[in-house]
C-alpha cells in the first residue's frame, strides 16, 4: 500500500468529472500532492458505495452532463458526511458558491486550478476531515461531561476544570468572574456537584433581576405581615438553600443598603428574616459571580471591600468563548446534537465553510449566543451539513453582496487576516502573556514582537 512522505497511508480522493483529459489533469496534480485519485467518470460510479468506501475526499465539477455537481454535492454529503466535497467550476460568482456551499461543499474551487491553489484546499480539507474524526473519537472515550453541563477540552477550560476538581471539595467562598454568556452558573453547579454538599439543594438567584426593594425578601425571608403584600410568612433562599449552596450571580448590581446584611449573613451564618425580631441559623456555601470589574466598584465606594474579600477568597476565571479556540465548533456540534435530538429531527454537521465562520467570530455574547446561533442554523439548514449561509448574517459574514461579484467576496478573509485573529485570540486567552503566546504559536517571541506590533499591540 502507498505511504505518503510523513510515513502515513495516502489519504484517497474520488474525482467525479465527465472529461477525461480534466480528470487526468486533476489525477496527475493530486498524485504529486500525495493523494491516491480514484477517477469516475459518470455520477452514479462516482456515488456507487460511497457509504463505505475508503475515501478521504471527493472533488467534483459544477457543470456535469445529465446530473448537476449540486446534486452529487447532496448525495455525497448525506452518504458520507465526514468526508469533505470540493466542487469546482468555470464561473466563480457568489450565487454559484452559495449554491454549492448550500449543497454540503467544503470548499468552492475556480477553474483554472494552479498545484498551489489544489494543495491549500485539499490540505485544509484533509485538516477538516481530522477534525471530524478526532471529535468523534473524544464524543466516544470522553462521553458526557462530568463537570454539569460545561463543554469543551482547550487548555483555558482545562484551567477551569482543574480549579473546580480543587475547590469542589473545599467550604470556601468562591468568585466567579466572566463575561456575560460563558457559563458561569454551570461552573457554580460544577462546583457544588464536587462538593460535600453535592447531595444538598443548589439555589441560583440573579440579582441584577430582583429589585432592590424585593431582593432582601427574596434571600432571607419575611415574616407575615412584614410589608404590604406579605400575606405569608416566606422562608427565602438562604434557608432553601439550607446544606447546600446558594449562588448569587451578578453579585456587583446588589445595593449597597444590602451589601452590610450579606456581609453578616456570611460571617455569623444567621440570618434575620424582613419583619422578624429573631436571627435564624444557617449553614450554606456561597458561591458569586459577576461579569463586573469589581476593583472599580471598589475603588468607587459602590461595593464593600470587607463583602468583596469575604466572596473573594478564591477567584475562578471563565474565558471567554472567543480564547477556546476549537472548542467553538465542538460546542456547536454538541449543540445541533441536542437541539435535533429535542425536534426528533435527523442529524445535522457542520460544513468547513460554517466551521470556519465560528472560529473567525468574536462572540461577544459566548457560549449563550452560540447555542442561539445553532437554533437558528437547524431551522434554516436544508441538507445534512449546515452551510455559513444558514448562520446568523453577523456569524456568516457579508452575505449582501451583489450576486456577480467573485466568490472570494463570499464572507471570507485574507491569510493575513486569519493570522492576525488567530494571534491576538491566543495572546488575549493567556492574559497577554508574550512568552506563552509565543510558546502556543510555535514562533520566537522577537517575531511575535514585530507581528503584535503590527497590529498595535506594542506595549511590555
């Protein structure tokens, strides 16, 4: 059997294309490339047994005789979606790309094709093909997560899961800190599911979403008549919370009129319930969170310094989904899996073009807005891979371009520009660390120098 030049089997490619001669062509460059080309002349050869057929890649043209290159697109991702579709034609408008990459193709080749062009396409379709193996491999040996709900393997998440194996068992207040959108309540119940209180309730109250008036109620208690309304005595959340652990998220929104009452509730663990002449005793782990920079809080007298430290005895810190490199496309994954699991709908993947429209996205609202975004994917999908069309327009890219104009204007960016991205996300997802960037790059650190200084980043 043929070994490539790494030591490796060649990786196979079906061509379907009614001209000899082209396929020949093709077949010829491929080989040189290090491929094993299979060529079929006729759509229905080409598609014969795909199912389970040893193929890494097939690559066919828009423009067959009796069956479109659309239609073989459609066939050959639902037979095989693993396996990436290249399609190539003579007319590279935008409408035509769409078409195609509506149609499950990976990739969307203009004739004349130069090796160099071949190469690039066929090594990022073989990169896509690994990826799709090695997810499948994890979803099989890693099964479902044992930190409540939190997805992803990158080494910023694994930060995160070595900190909640730690602090899970520990009585320890905790301060999660995070963008709006990352998960910080999944963290929180991670934390509680390690603990000695695993079997006790979890309670969660927001409080930027209770009034200011209401919060103190809602957290200790009332007595009946305590205010206007209170026809009943109520318990509130720290007792609910009795054994367990109580969260509050968005910790920094609460009133400073409140701050002093927490603060004792924490250091005495008894509380005094609205309208009560009595304290009641308490035993809960308080776990906080806050998307705030609570140190200008601080600094402004909006927040206690006493309450802070007394939350703050262990900071956690959850990247922003921007940092988690891959794990953006195997979240989404892991998200259409159970948003078509839920509408007994079949299966849907991702096709390379809305991988890499995730991956160059900044999510500004994280993890929540990914999990949105493949919501609306599903709906708008039509075949068994969702297409960068069926993402949001803000994910997808400028998708209003006129119909006629090249395909290389279909919501994609220069080299330079993936480059740029993907440095300043490593660089921001290490605290600006230059060294460790420039370890994770694989570069020396003068050349990461010179490159952050390109992009304005030139400071330390």
């Amino acid at each position: 059997m043929a070994v490539a030049k790494g030591g490796g089997l060649k990786p196979r490619v079906r061509i379907i294309e009614e001209d000899v001669e082209s396929a020949a062509l093709l077949a010829d460059q491929l080989g040189v490339l290090g491929w094993r080309p299979e060529i079929f002349t006729a759509a229905a050869a080409g598609l014969a047994g795909l199912e389970t057929a040893e193929v890494d890649a097939v690559l066919t043209v828009l423009e067959l005789g009796a069956t479109s290159g659309l239609e073989v697109c459609r066939a050959a991702t639902a037979a095989r979606p693993d396996v990436p579709v290249l399609l190539m034609t003579s007319y590279g408008t935008l409408s035509a790309a769409v078409e195609a990459m509506r149609a499950g193709a990976q990739d969307f080749l203009v004739k004349p094709l130069t090796r160099d062009a071949l190469d690039v396409a066929f090594t990022r379709a073989l990169e896509y093909r690994r990826l799709r193996q090695e997810l499948t491999r994890l979803r099989r040996e890693v099964g479902p997560t044992v930190h409540a709900g939190l997805l992803g393997q990158s080494p910023p998440m694994q930060r995160v899961y070595t900190l909640i194996d730690r602090l899970g068992p520990s009585s320890a207040s905790v301060l999660i800190r995070g963008e709006s959108g990352v998960g910080k309540e999944l963290v929180a119940r991670a934390l509680h599911a390690r603990s000695r209180r695993a079997d006790g309730p979890f309670v969660a109250i927001n409080c930027a979403a209770v009034p200011e008036k209401l919060l103190e109620s809602e957290l200790f208690g009332h007595e009946k008549g305590a205010f206007t309304g209170a026809d009943r005595p109520r318990a509130g959340l720290f007792r609910e919370a009795q054994g367990g652990t109580l969260f509050l998220d968005e910790i920094g929104e609460m009133s400073a009129a409140l701050q002093p009452k927490l603060l004792r509730a924490l250091q005495e663990r008894r509380i005094r319930p609205v309208g009560a002449d009595h304290e009641v005793a308490v035993d809960v782990r308080v776990i906080a969170a806050t998307h705030q920079d609570l140190s200008q809080a601080l600094k402004a007298g909006r927040f206690r310094t006493d309450l802070y430290y007394r939350l703050a005895v262990v900071l956690l810190d959850v990247p922003p989904l921007r940092a988690r490199g891959e794990d953006i496309v195997a979240m989404a994954e892991a998200f259409l899996d159970e948003i078509c699991g839920r509408d007994g709908r079949p299966a849907l993947g991702l096709s390379q073009g809305a991988a890499t429209s995730l991956m160059l996205y900044d999510w500004p609202g994280n993890v929540r807005e990914l999990k949105n975004a493949m919501e609306h994917a599903a709906a708008f999908a039509t075949g068994p891979l969702v297409q960068a069309a069926d993402l949001p327009p803000a994910i997808a890219g400028d998708s209003q371009q006129e119909p006629d104009e090249p395909a290389v204007a279909a919501g994609f960016v220069t080299l330079d520009e993936v480059e740029r991205r993907h440095i300043l996300r490593v660089f921001d997802a290490v605290g600006q660390n230059k060294s460790e960037t420039a370890r994770i790059l694989g570069i020396d650190r003068k050349t990461l120098h010179a490159r952050l200084a390109r992009y304005g980043h030139d400071g330390g």
